[in-house]
C-alpha cells in the first residue's frame, strides 16, 4: 500500500499557499478542475474570500483554494492512499 503526506482533515491548504507566496516559492498543486489537474508555478496572488479564496498563478491561472487537492507533496486526507 502507498501512502502520502497528508493533512489533518481539519486542516485546508489556505496557510501553505499563503506561506508560499510570502517566500515567493513555487508551488506544485494538483486541484480538481472537473479532473485532476496538474500546475507548477509561482503564486502571483492570494485572495482570502472564504469560499472564493484563491491564488493567481504567475502564468495567469486562477484556482480556488477548495479545489486544491495536493501542494508540494501533502494532500487531502481523502487522497491518502493510492
């Protein structure tokens, strides 16, 4: 059985985008776009908004925080195991 990194299932992504955006890190995100979806990019922008929040990629990408499913490694605690 393979497993991940994964939240607590308190837990949402909100702090770690914000974190890498501060430090003007890239990010790697897997989010649900009617699919998985793949993106590797810097955060250009986050916009907390509660359930409108999201982050602007540099190449022009906006994606809502909700929709995020896994950034740099750690993932929901619903995509635990393959």
């Amino acid at each position: 059985m393979d497993s991940r990194k994964t939240l607590v299932v308190t837990e949402t992504f909100r702090q770690i985008l914000l974190e890498l955006h501060e430090a003007k890190e890239k990010a790697s995100l897997l989010y649900d776009d009617d699919g998985l979806t793949r993106a590797d990019d810097f955060i250009q922008e986050y916009k907390a908004d509660g359930d409108n929040s999201y982050i602007l990629l540099e190449n022009g990408q906006k994606i809502l925080i909700n929709r995020v499913i896994a950034v740099n490694g750690t993932f929901l605690s619903q995509y635990s195991e393959c």
